[in-house]
C-alpha cells in the first residue's frame, strides 16, 4: 500500500473515532447506570438519618396538617379554598381544611392555604380578624404553634399581634385573647388538635431545618462521605458503566446558592466527573430539581408541595442546562444532560414543556452537539407516546421513562411470579409502543448508519451530521415489591425480568438507587446480598 494510501486510511479511522464520539458515546450503549439518588438532592426516606438533628423535626416547611377546635369540634377552613375569612364550621377536613407549613424557626410558621393565599391578620378595624388573602406572607402572617408539653397534638395559635386565635364561634376566629398557658381544656376555644397529615423531606426541608448555621456542615459531611470514590469502583466492577446523577437548580448559583440551600454540591460533582473518568464510565446529568418545583415531590426541590413551574420559569430553568452543558461539554465523560425529572400531569401543560425542552435543547447544542439529551416523560400519564412526534426532530435526543409496579395499588394483590410476568408481558409491550418504527433507534442500527453517512471524495472525507440523529429511551426502575413476607427468590425473578426487558432499551436503564436505607432500592445492597446480578 502506497505511503499516500496508508495517510489516507489513517486519517478515515482517525476520523472515524471523531464520528464515534460526536454521535455520542454510542460504543457504551446500552448503558446500565445506577441512579446517585440522596446524594446531591436530598431524599429523607433514603437517607432519613439526616433529619434526626433537626429541632421540632415534625414541622418542617411543607408538613400538611388540620386544625381542630376542642371546643366547637369543628375544624378550621378557608373559606373557597382562600380569599376569604377563617371560620370553624368543618366537621371533616379536605383541601380547604389543610393548611401548609412554612417554616421561619423551628416555631413560627406562615400558612398557606389550598389556593396558594396565606393566612394572616386584617389590617382593618382592630386588627383581630383572620384571613386567607395574601399572596405572599408578611408580618401580619406570621404565627407561632405551641405544643402542650404533655400531648404536642395540643396546640395554642399565637398571630402577629401576640395574642392567641380563638374559634368563638363556627363563623367568628379572631386574634384576641392573652391566654393562660397552663389551661388546655376541651372548653377552651384557644386550643386546637393539630393533625399532621402529610410530610415533605428534601434538601429544602433539611437545610431550612437546621438553619444557616448548621445545614453548612451537615449537608458537607454527607456529600463528602455518602458517594466516595470506592463506589465507582464498586459499580464498574459489578457491571456498570454510566451513573445517572441527580442536581438541583441551585446548583449554577454554587458556591452562594439562594437560602436556604448551601453551597458546596458542584465540587462534589466536578469529583463525581474525575472518579467516572477513572472507572471509564459515563455521567448522565439530570436536573431534578427545577425552579417552582415540576411535581411537588419532596425530590423536587418543593418547599410545600404545590408544583409552581411554568413558563413564566423557563428562562431561568434554561439558564441552569446552560450552566450545566458549559461547564462540563467538554468532559470524557459527560454522556447526556436530563433537561427535567419527572414532570407532573397535569401539573405541567405539555406545550409548555415542550417549549422548554426546544429552548434547554437548543442550550446544549450552543456547548455540544453530540452530548444527548433526554427529555422525560410527564408522570400520570397511560401513553408513554406523547413526546414520540417532538423528539424525532431533535438529533441525539433520548426519551425517559419510568417504571415503578411499586407505586400502583394494581400490584398489591400480586405475588413475585406474578409481578415478573407482568415485566415481560406489560412491560415490554409498553416498551415496544415506544420503540416502534420511527421511534428510538438500538445502537446496532445507529452504527450501520453512521458508516452509510462517510462521504469520500477526492481524498477528503465529509460527514452528513443530519443523518447521525438518534433518540431512545433511559429507564429508572427498582426491584422493591408492593408486597410482605416477599422471598427471596421473589425479588431475584422481579429484578432478573427487568433486566432482561429493560436491558432492550436503545439507550439503557438506570437502577433507583444506588444506595438507599430502604435495601431493595439499594443496588449495592441487592448486588453485596446476591438479590441482583448483571450478566
């Protein structure tokens, strides 16, 4: 072969190996990741040690709870939901019965009604009666809850003007009596049982808990020692090659993020990037947590519940992708940026949506083209097909989608056999429907197609990068079973029918979690206790 040829064939592979890497890392796919879910978003069931330290631990922002007056029986309600007087005219409490907390110190809270209004004084005439019409808390809505030392469900109100709230009767509460603090009689109308019937535990719940003195060092302790870099090695050797890594939109503003969240996670990740490029494994970024909160979920940031984000957000969430693309596009190891975790619906309108992943597409595209980006499907939802038409157009784009049989009381009355069966019956179907013809593409089918696209001519070498396109789908799954007294040999069948069935997905599967208190959502647990093998 001629020295010229022998330049020329170098360079095709050399230019080869660039086509390689600017489709992706198309040579890993499919990837088998586990979730670092706990670490750098914080998850009280998973790691509920953390809370311990909190004081008044049971209050924390978020935490749903009832009014009910001992004298009159009756609970307290917001009239329409808000906008409106308080009365105690309920004898069964629903939406407008509940109120939200938001927490200034571990006793004084704001409350937020099911309308989004906040409970608070009237401005007028005395300055005693209650209202549900704020739309932000100020002075006027600031009240302190008192416990009785011997049963804490008894509680006294304490409104701005330092007197207590009294049910007089079922259309009269008002802000005026002094109180006598060791009185908690059933014939008092300034006593209240306090009923707690939801809990939110995140990062803002923990941080906000311990407040800017302590939260600095709790949430530095657990980021240097919950993922180590022996984890990696653990994942890689037990056949892993990609973590799927969960952040919070706090992070761009690292190392001074808004309060109550603390600074000190983006080191962590720029450490999570050096110890995957050791292991030669892939990160898949995923933004977990958005501005306003996309589900309400505890995992999302929220600090009560209520889902906030829209489109009036998505320049600020874009701004986040930006961030996250420029910072790490030239990263080895930087496979794929999630532009969003698990959106709502309805909470979160599809065209809304859409008109975000357009614009955090287009984001990441400024910084890479060959990074994929995945685009998860809304929550709630039958069909896992909605975002089929959208992403077809987009190069390199990956559907997410998540399977938890853990979730739906449909899987109660079911036993282990039965569970896996649905894995390769149901599961698989479900799976199909989104691969289907002109779907996401399986890497056999992208590679063939990267070669058909070298175009040679006259010793040069020209790519058709509009062909290179492919789009797929990511899974999170568990093995955990909505089941007691499960064997063993249950969760092994479970686990091994998803793997089997998921390990179909074009892009691959990512395992929730890789660590976790509750053991069967442990990979590393179900991996050590020999529940789970990957082949």
């Amino acid at each position: 072969m001629k020295r010229q040829q022998l330049h020329q064939f170098a360079a095709v592979l050399s230019l080869l190996a660039w086509l390689l890497a600017q489709c992706g890392s198309g040579e890993l796919l499919p990837f088998k990741a586990a979730n670092l879910g706990g670490w750098l978003v914080t998850e009280g069931w998973m790691t509920s040690s953390l809370f311990d330290g909190i004081p008044n631990k049971d209050l924390l922002d978020g935490t749903q709870v009832h009014f009910k007056s001992v004298s009159l029986n009756k609970y307290l309600c917001a009239e329409k939901g808000g906008g409106s007087t308080l009365v105690a005219n309920r004898r069964n409490p629903r939406s407008w019965e509940t109120f939200r907390l938001w927490r200034i110190n571990e006793t004084t809270f704001n409350f937020r009604v099911s309308n989004k209004d906040f409970v608070g004084l009237a401005d007028e005439g005395e300055g005693i009666k209650v209202f549900a019409r704020a739309a932000e808390p100020g002075p006027n809505e600031t009240f302190a809850i008192i416990q009785n030392a011997d049963n804490p469900s008894r509680v006294r109100i304490v409104a701005s003007n330092n007197l207590y709230l009294q049910a007089i009767m079922e259309n009269y509460v008002v802000a005026d009596y002094l109180g006598s603090p060791d009185e908690w009689g059933d014939g008092d109308p300034s006593v209240f049982e306090m009923h707690i019937i939801k809990t939110l535990q995140g990062e803002y719940q923990l941080t906000n808990g311990y407040g800017p003195d302590e939260a600095p060092k709790i949430m530095k302790n657990h980021w240097s020692t919950y993922i180590v870099e022996d984890d990696f090695r653990f994942m890689s050797q037990h056949g892993l090659n990609a973590v799927r890594i969960p952040v919070g939109w706090w992070i761009k503003y690292d190392p001074f993020p808004p309060k109550p969240f603390v600074g000190g996670s983006l080191q962590a990740l720029d450490n999570a990037f050096a110890w995957a490029r050791n292991r030669n494994m892939k990160v898949i970024l995923d933004l977990h947590a958005v501005p306003g909160s996309q589900n309400g979920n505890h995992h999302s940031g929220s600090r009560d519940g209520f889902i906030e984000w829209d489109d009036s957000r998505i320049l600020e969430t874009v701004s986040v992708i930006e961030f996250l693309a420029q910072r790490y596009c030239d990263h080895p190891s930087l496979a794929a940026i999630e532009l969003m975790n698990e959106p709502s619906a309805p909470g979160v309108h599809l065209h809304t949506l859409m008109q975000y992943y357009q614009a955090g597409y287009d984001a990441v595209r400024t910084y890479t083209a060959t990074t994929y980006v995945i685009l998860s499907n809304r929550l709630g939802l039958a069909n896992n097909t909605e975002l089929l038409p959208f992403a077809t157009g987009l190069s390199n784009s990956v559907i997410d989608v998540h399977y938890y049989n853990r979730y739906s009381d449909y899987f109660q009355s079911m036993n282990g056999r039965q569970n896996a069966d649905y894995i390769y019956k149901k599961r698989s179907k479900q799976l199909k429907e989104v691969t289907r013809d002109g779907g996401p593409l399986i890497f056999v089918g992208m590679f063939n197609k990267m070669l058909s696209h070298l175009i040679f001519l006259d010793g040069l070498i020209f790519i058709d990068r509009a062909n290179c396109d492919i789009y797929g789908i990511a899974g999170e799954w568990t093995a955990d079973l909505y089941l007691n007294d499960t064997k063993k040999e249950d969760y092994r069948r479970f686990a091994k029918a998803q793997l089997e069935v998921y390990g179909k997905a074009t892009f691959g599967w990512a395992y929730w979690s890789y660590k976790c208190e509750e053991k069967y959502w442990s990979f590393k647990w179900m991996v050590e206790n020999n529940y789970m093998q990957l082949s």
